[in-house]
C-alpha cells in the first residue's frame, strides 16, 4: 500500500479545508444572504464546528500534523455529533416533510452537519491510517499554492460569515435565536436579543424528566377532604370482598368479564391470572417476559376485550393475550417466564398518544359500545394534566384524546385546582361513561365519554390503595394493593349515594 | 457572540498566514473559540441538554 507522506497529506488536507469550507460553510452563507435562511443559535455552533474544523486543517497544513491539532478535530467531530443528534432530535419524529425551515437535496441543515461532522472523523481515521510515519518535523512550512487558496478561500468565507453574524445575531452580548428572521441590510429589520435564550433552569433531560410510578406504591393525600373539588357526595362501600386466590406479587389492576363473570387480575411481577367468579381459583395465569422484544413496566391495566385479554404496563405498553387449549408452550416460551400452557400471546405494542405524550397511565378501560380501549395519565412534577386517551381496537392507533372539563354538577374547591390533581389508578366503562377512581382524594370521577365532561364526582372515604376498578352489574368494584376490594353502587345504575356530603 | 466568535477565528487564521511564529496565540484563539462555540450550543440547549428522546 502506498503510504502518503507528509507532503502529499498536507495536499490533501488543503483540497479538503477547501471543500469544507467552500460547500457546507460557503453554501450555508449563500443562503442566508442570497435567500434569506439565517441560521438558528443550534445551527450557529453547527456551523462554527464546521469552520473550527477547518482551521485545524489549516494549522496542520502550516505546522504538521500535531497531536494536539489531531486531538482537536477528533474532539470537535464527536461533538459535532453531539450537537447533530440533539438538533435534530427536535424534528426527526415529525411527521413526513416536516421539519424546521428548508431542507437541501431533502435533507435538512441540521442532518447535514452532522454527516458532514461523521465524514470529518472519518477522514481523519482514514489520513491516519495512511500516513507514512517520516521522523515529525512541526515547524513552520511554506503552504503552498493550495495549500494558499485554502487559507484565502477561508479568511473569504469565514469573513462574509462574520458579517451576516453582524448583521443577523448582533455584538456581544447578543446571540443566536432561537427562531431567526431572514437576511436583510436593512437595519431596521435586524432582531438583536439574547433574553429568550437564557430564559428557563437548566436540565439533563428536560420535559422527558418524568419519574415513573409505582402502581403498588402511589403516595398521595387519600382524604377527599383535601380534594380539587368542592361538596362531593359520598359513596359507601356497601361490602368487601378479598381476592383467596393465590397471585404472585402486588395487585396492580383489576377487570371484570360481563359475559362468563370471571376476573382479570395483573401485578407488579408481570403475573397475569383468569380468576373465576369468586376470586378464589386461578383458571390460567402468565408470567410475562417483560424483557422479551419491547419494553413493559410494570402493569397497571387490565380489560377484557371480548374472548381477548389485554393488559397494560405504566408506558403504555400493551399485551394481548388469548385463551388456547392448543397453545404450544415452546412457542409461547419467548413471551412467557411461566404459563399453564393455555394461553397464546396475540400482539405485543405500545399506544402512541399526542396530549398524554411524555406521561404514564395506571388504568385501562375497554369501552365496548366504541371499541375503544381507554387510557388515563397520572400527572408529573413536568406534566400536571389529565388527558383521556381512545384507540381504536382494530388498529390500536389513537382515535381522540382529551381532557375532561367540569359538568354544571361538579365545582371545584378552589379557582386554582384542577383535575389534574387526581391519580387515577383504575378505570372502566359502561354505556358510554368512563368510572374513574383517584388513589389521591379517595374519589370516583364520573366522565361522559361523549360530551368529555365529568358529570359527577363521589367521595370514596375507606379505600386504601386503589389500584384497579372493575364493574359488574350495577356494582363498581374498587381493588386495592393489598387484594381486598371495596364493592361500590354504580353510580348511574340505581340509587347510590347516602345522604352524606364532603365539605371543606 | 457569533459575530465576536467568527473575528476571532478571523484573527487565528490571519496569524497562521502572516504570523507563523505566532502558533501558541493563534492556537489559543482556536481553543477560546471552540469553548465560546461549545458554550452557545449549551445555552441553546441548556433547559434539555440531552435529545429529547426516550434514551
């Protein structure tokens, strides 16, 4: 293999630092001064690692190739890098054609760079891997006629760089922005500012700070005293039950089979059980691999979907599952730690949601008339909302989300609280309303799926720890952590509220 | 800052090509300017530093 001496690499180098500096650097002035495209602050640095890229070069044309200079490049490639892949994360998941002002040969600015800052470490590698190991000589050299034009191409266009920096983001101390106006000499149009920048507490992860619950271990006020909403009228519970069977791990969700009277029961050590009716035997359970292809958290949800079992992890993960007297448990063996070799796993997937995006859920409801599975977030220091999110359960793709707003019946206890302070753990649906029961407030939230307003809120006082609600006939059942579960009225379904209300 | 970062890259370049004996200066320019480059993208992205992405 040919090896490249020094000068020969210094020749390469220089046609290099000019293609870098006349294309990306060269071009991205063109199109701010020619039409108008100034770069954001994110797309400043891009840029600026570009041209400090090329200055190394330079110096390594006029000193040999230091390893400091080495150094250098390969420190700013890996943070060109950096800054490609926090840039564009900003846009990459929009929707097709989207993206943040034009793209080039269908790529937009950002993505270049980061390429352009890839093929830069690339090169560098490769200049390594040829260069000829002569005896390092790092004095000072004559540059030669390349070697000339490069350093003239650049003071040219590091120069008219320099003056659309002027003219676009201002002296110090002004800086980029965040969304910049276009090109013009016309100072008048110039926007110089450097507030909005610096404005908001710096962050590793930023509104993807977002703790996740433990559906076994949600600490709240549980008195509905305390609660966002004023003069609720209480709901007693009219018994108890207690699920006997035998469940490995923490209940974590509850659902009710209106057609054969059994129970679904999930919890925090990924067990799923088919209860029968009393509670007392289990008909078939699974033991989730929850590592297995994508990743669940711990479940919180489960609804029977016809002959169809779907449980739901806090991440809005979901698995559908299906009673098989054929199933093959070696086949079923990637899905299941343990199974009794009755069930099949149909889908493993997860619901993509807009507004309740970035937060989780500790319920799930099938809404039958619909055939909508429902989902309801629990709030977050970063997001105190509570959206309402439907999908449809052929394609289990999004159909509506949204947050509930109060009914004339329901007032809140003070103008400043809303409810997002609710914690919803269980959830179900029958004829068109969501029951939705709040771990924080003890309260049961009566939605009307059709009008989105919540028609009625109850006073739950006992209940400990809900981390499921399921319905049967006219009766809501609340199923708390520790397996008992408090047996409501349903509101709706006859007369269910004793005389009592809770003031503040 | 963009401005003044670009002059003094301006300034580095301009000593490697009339002032080759000037290499400690002009190279301690390059590092003031990848610092002030460094220091501009992290104000831009100080309220998440990392992509927001699930990681």
């Amino acid at each position: 293999m040919t090896l490249l001496s020094q000068d020969r690499m210094r020749t390469v180098l220089a046609w290099v630092v000019i293609v870098l500096i006349a294309v990306p650097v060269g071009g991205a002035v063109l199109l701010g001064v020619v039409y108008g495209e100034s770069p954001c602050i994110l797309c400043w640095a891009q840029r600026t690692s570009m041209v400090l890229i090329a200055l190394v070069g330079l110096f390594v044309l006029r000193y040999g190739p230091r390893p400091r200079y080495i150094g250098l490049v390969v420190l700013l490639g890996t943070w060109g890098v950096y800054m490609a892949l926090r840039h564009s994360a900003l846009h990459l998941a929009r929707d097709v054609g989207q993206g943040f002002a034009a793209p080039y040969f269908g790529i937009h600015t950002y993505a270049w760079a980061g390429f352009i800052h890839f093929v830069v470490l690339v090169a560098v590698a490769v200049l390594l891997v040829l260069l000829r190991e002569d005896a390092p000589s790092y004095g000072p050299r004559a540059t030669g006629r390349v070697g000339r034009l490069a350093i003239g191409l650049f003071l040219v266009v590091v120069g008219a760089n320099t003056l659309q920096a002027f003219i676009t983001t201002g002296p110090p101390p002004f800086i980029g922005q965040a969304d910049p106006v276009r090109f013009s000499l016309n100072p008048r149009h110039w926007v110089w500012m450097y507030q909005d920048e610096v404005r908001g507490r710096i962050s590793l992860r930023g509104s993807w700070t977002v703790p996740r619950p433990d559906p076994t271990a949600v600490e709240v006020d549980a008195d509905p005293a305390n609660g966002p909403l004023a003069n609720l009228p209480v709901l007693d519970i009219t018994r108890r039950l207690a699920i006997t069977a035998p469940l490995g791990g923490t209940l974590t969700g509850l659902a009710h089979d209106p057609a054969t009277g059994r129970f679904l029961a999930v919890t925090d050590h990924y067990g799923v059980y088919l209860l029968d009716s009393a509670l007392s035997r289990v008909e078939h359970r699974v033991l989730l691999d929850h590592q297995y292809s994508i990743d669940l958290t711990t479940l919180a949800g489960a609804a029977f979907l016809g002959d169809t079992l779907a449980v739901l992890a806090t991440n809005k993960s979901y698995v559908l599952l299906r009673l098989d007297p054929a199933a093959d448990p070696d086949r079923e063996w990637r899905h299941f730690r343990e199974t009794d070799g009755g069930v099949t796993e149909l889908r493993r997937s997860r619901f993509a949601t807009e507004r309740a995006r970035q937060m989780y859920v500790l319920s799930l409801a099938y809404d039958r008339q619909a055939d909508e599975l429902i989902t309801v977030t629990v709030p977050s220091p970063r997001h105190r909302r509570m959206v309402v999110s439907r999908f449809d359960r052929g394609d289990r793709l999004l159909s509506s989300e949204f947050e509930p707003r109060l009914g004339t019946n329901v007032t809140p206890s003070d103008s400043g609280r809303t409810l997002a302070e609710y914690v919803v753990t269980g959830a179900v649906a029958v004829d068109r309303t969501l029951y939705a029961v709040s771990a924080a407030y003890s309260t049961l939230l009566v939605t009307d799926l059709d009008t989105k307003l919540v028609t009625a809120a109850y006073a739950v006082p006992g209940i400990e720890r809900p981390v499921g609600l399921a319905a049967r006939g006219s009766e809501l059942l609340v199923a708390q952590a520790d397996g008992r579960i408090a047996v409501i009225e349903r509101p709706g379904a006859g007369s269910a509220t004793s005389e009592q209300t809770v003031r503040r | 800052m963009e401005f003044l970062n670009f002059l003094i890259i301006l300034v580095a370049a301009w000593l490697l090509w009339r002032r080759p004996d000037k290499e400690r200066l002009a190279f301690g320019l390059l590092i003031v300017s990848c610092i002030i480059m460094a220091v501009l993208f992290l104000i831009g992205t100080h309220t998440s530093l990392v992509p927001g992405l699930n990681l």
